[in-house]
C-alpha cells in the first residue's frame, strides 16, 4: 500500500458485466455505450477495443469518480485468465439476471466466481428486461437471497437495479449506483512512476502490426514509453482511446489501443514499464525461463534485438 494512499488521485472504477446467456449483457453494454458516445464529441464513433468509458455526469465534488470503465464482452476472456492468476483488474461486477427467467447455470457461475478467496470485488445485481410482460423482479431477488446473495433491502451490502437494456430504463440509476460503491471503494491510483497494467484483447492490424488494449493501472503510459508484456516488448507508437481518438497518455483506468510491438501480447498478460536495458534483460530472463520450461517454439517467434 502507498504511504500516502489518501492524496493519490481518483481513478476511474473498472466494471465488468457477466450473467447467462441471452439474459442481456450485450444489449445492457451497447445502450450505455450509445448514449455515452452520443454525449460525447460530435462523430465519436465507438471502434471495438474490449473496453470503453462512460462519463458519470453530475459529480462536480472530489468524492465520486468521473467516469466508468466497462470492460466488454471479450473483456471476459483476459478477465478469467487474469482471476486464474489472482490478478484481479475489475472493481465491479454487474450480475445482469432476466427478470423473465431466472438463476440459471452461468449465473450461479459467476457468484461462485465471486464467493472465491477474499475478493475485493463488489457485485451489483442488474435485474434485466423489467419491460417484458412476463418480468417478475421479485421472484428474481427471492432467488437471490436463496443463492445467498445479501441484497441491500433485505440488510445486506448489495445493491440491486431493475432495468431495462432495450428501453434504457433503469440505467441512469445504474450508473449511480456504480459510482457510489466506487465512492465507498476509495479508487486511487499514482499517476508518477513506472507504468503498470494489464492486456485486455490483442490482435493483427494490417497497418499497424501488434496492436493490443491496455487498462493502464498505475502510471500514466505516453507514447514513446518503453513496455513489456510476457515475452513481448514494445515501445508505444500510437495510442486510441474507446472512441478511436489519438491520444498522447493515458491514466489510471483507462484502456487504450497500443501499437508498437515487435510480438502480438496475450490477453491477460501483465504490462510493465522499463529502461531499454531493463526490458532486455527482463526478456533474457523470460526467455530463459521459458526455455527451461521447454516452450521453444514460443522463444523462436520473439525478436530479442
Ligand atoms: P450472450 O452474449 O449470448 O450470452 O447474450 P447476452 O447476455 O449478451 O444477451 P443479448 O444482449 O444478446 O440479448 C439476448 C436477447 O434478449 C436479444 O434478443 C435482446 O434483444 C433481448 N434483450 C436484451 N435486453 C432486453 C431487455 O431489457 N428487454 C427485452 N424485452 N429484451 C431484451
Ligand atoms: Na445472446
Ligand atoms: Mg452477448
């Protein structure tokens, strides 16, 4: 912990929205991130990036933070893989639940998710499609509480927002409510010192090469900051943040798409910040590493010059 952990500036909370299928998480995404981008700059048009943010209005005093970050849908992958290693990015999980069905395999799923270990992560429960005929929200929280899940109205620390994806109902009492556990989670992170993150989604860009998401953790990363990820260096050549606008640097809690690397970084993967000759050496030792771990076939695609 910091020794001066009060002073450090707010960042933003990292949100994650999981539930079973077809009860709504892409639905629930794509209404918050339109009307995010609708408010936003003239021609903000969203691009694809596993993550994207959306300001909370309203908050002019120094407590709440000023936007959220979503993780997206393939969010979910690097989010598993980073929980097996006990790195944990996400502040906020949204358990959507369908009002019109009920707790189903991957819902229980993802509260034994939560129920592991001493996590810091606090869930919140969107209780979706209230629009429907057939919506019945109390059911819902009956079976909750069954689950074992302690809602806010019934004493217990977790709150539950009836909403609805399609209509946008709901969702602004989402957004508050999200910000308000965020406030009580006393969110900080330094923005001096080296670099820290982790990949969220990596891929081939025909122009660009090696192009990866990054949530930027601790630090402030710039473009022509030298980094490491796994077996992969870079140094940022380019950096967009969720609407597709260059941008030099990037904060705490925000996910930026990065090119500049000489290999295509894993989702999951950690992302640090060095010297040149720190990185060389971290690769050597890596590399080394993973020699001993007999992955030379991995070693063979990594350029050390
Ligand atoms: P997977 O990614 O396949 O797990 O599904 P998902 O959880 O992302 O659900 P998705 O957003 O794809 O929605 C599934 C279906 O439910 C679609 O037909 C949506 O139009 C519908 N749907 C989602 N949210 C709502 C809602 O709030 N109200 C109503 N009436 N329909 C909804
Ligand atoms: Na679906
Ligand atoms: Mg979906």
């Amino acid at each position: 912990p910091h020794p001066n952990f009060q002073s450090l500036p707010h960042r933003p909370p990292i949100v994650t929205i999981m539930g079973h299928v077809d009860h709504g998480k892409t639905t629930l995404l794509d209404t918050l991130r339109s009307s995010s981008v609708a408010k936003g700059e003239a021609g903000g048009i969203t691009q694809h990036i596993g993550a994207f943010s959306v300001p909370v209005l309203g908050r002019d005093d120094e407590d709440g933070p000023r936007s959220i970050t979503f993780l997206d849908t393939p969010g979910h992958a690097a989010f598993s893989a980073m929980r097996a290693r006990g790195a944990d990015v996400t502040d906020i999980v949204i358990l959507v639940v369908a009002a019109d069905d009920g707790i189903m395999p991957q819902t229980k799923e993802v509260i034994n998710l939560l129920r592991k270990e001493d996590s810091k992560i606090q869930l919140i429960v969107a209780i979706n499609k209230i629009d429907k005929p057939g919506a019945n929200p109390e059911s819902i929280k009956k079976a909750l509480l069954a689950e074992g899940i302690q809602l806010e109205e019934y004493g217990g620390d977790i709150p539950a927002v009836l909403v609805s994806g399609l209509t946008g109902e709901g969702l602004p009492e989402l957004v508050e409510t999200i910000s308000a556990v965020a406030e009580i989670q006393e969110l900080r992170a330094e923005q001096d010192g080296p670099v820290y993150g982790h990949v969220l989604e990596s891929n081939f860009h025909k122009g660009l090469g090696p192009v990866a998401t990054v949530l930027v953790q601790r630090g402030c990363l710039k473009v022509g900051t030298r980094i490491i990820s796994g077996l992969c260096q870079g140094k940022v050549r380019r950096m967009t943040d969720s609407n597709g606008k260059a941008v030099h640097s990037a904060l705490p809690g925000m996910a930026v798409t990065v090119s500049g690397w000489k290999a295509l970084p894993k989702a999951g993967d950690d992302v640090l910040q060095g010297s040149e000759g720190d990185i060389k050496r971290a690769l050597s030792n890596r590399a080394k590493k993973a020699e001993i771990e007999n992955l030379q076939d991995d070693i063979d695609a990594i350029n050390l010059a």
